[in-house]
C-alpha cells in the first residue's frame, strides 16, 4: 500500500496583519497574488487528476485562505479541511506527528502549511527536492507531491519518493 501526501505551502502574504488584527504574524493575510497563486494550485491539482481525500491546514489566516481557494478551483468540498494549530512554526516532528494521525482510508492528503517546517519536512521524507528558479525549495503556493511507500502511521520507517513539483507561474 502506498499513500501520496502534498505538501502546499500557503501563497503569498501580506507583509503585516489588518490593523484590526491584533494575532500578529498569526493574521497575515494573502496578497492578491498569494490568492490568485492558491487559484492557480487548485486548479492544478484538478487537471492532473490529484484532488486529495483530506486537507490538514495551519490555523493561521493566510494558510486558511489558501486552503479554502485550493479546494473551490479544484471543485472540493470544504468539508475536507481540518485545522490543525500545531502545524503554525511547527518542527518537523509535529509535522510528523500530524502524519502519524491521518486517518488510514486517506490515501491522498493535501497538507497546507509554512516554512521552514514543511521544505524540512520534504527534505527529511525524499533527500532532495528541486529549487525554485530564485533558488528555494518551496517559495510561496510550491507544491511538492510525495509518494509513501506505507501507511501515514510508517511515514519514517518506510520509503519515499518526489513525484513532482508545481510552482504557479506568479510565484517566481
């Protein structure tokens, strides 16, 4: 049995929260850009056929955002996103952590977060993945689709391989 896990990182944000939004970086909101990239991402995954079975998303607003224009281009329910406060400035551990609960009928999780944990996350599952033309891994709205050769619960203990990579065309 084999599972696909992607990992989304948010689109591009605003440089500080609403004025109204006491929360800090916690508030930051997208950019027009970082919606029109998260656009962009769902409707991505809808031509490649990859629409996945569950999302586990940040709490955070920008993340939220992203996950929630995700699933409207790709034609997903919202129903399928699950916020999860301990992926904001997460460790690559609770990364895992959250892996580790994924319910086994999920066989294709979208999993929205921030760097750097989600770009270590990757690096530690596959070894390499390749940079972007300004040189990261995952700059805003990267996507990166890993194939696990195991259950979400063996995500360490078995292989891993990079599938691809997508970058909309605005986040250069």
């Amino acid at each position: 049995m084999s599972v696909e896990l992607l990992l989304l990182r948010h689109g591009h944000a605003s440089q500080r929260p609403p004025s109204w939004d006491d929360r800090g970086d916690f508030g930051r909101q997208l950019s027009q850009q970082g919606e029109q990239q998260s656009i962009q991402v769902g409707e991505w995954l809808k031509s490649h056929q990859l629409e996945p079975d569950a999302v586990v998303c940040s709490s955070s607003v920008r993340t939220e955002d992203t996950a929630i224009r995700v699933c409207v281009a790709a034609g997903l329910d919202h129903s399928l996103i699950s916020f999860e406060d301990s992926i904001y400035e997460a460790e690559v551990q609770n990364l895992i952590d959250v892996l580790w609960r994924t319910p086994r009928q999920v066989h294709r999780l979208l999993f929205v977060g921030h760097n750097p944990g989600l770009e270590m996350l990757a690096v530690k599952l596959v070894g390499h993945v390749p940079k972007s033309i300004v040189g990261e891994v995952m700059p805003p709205a990267t996507l990166v689709h890993i194939v696990l050769d195991g259950g979400w619960h063996e995500a360490l203990e078995t292989s891993a391989s990079f599938q691809q990579v997508y970058r909309p065309s605005l986040s250069q």
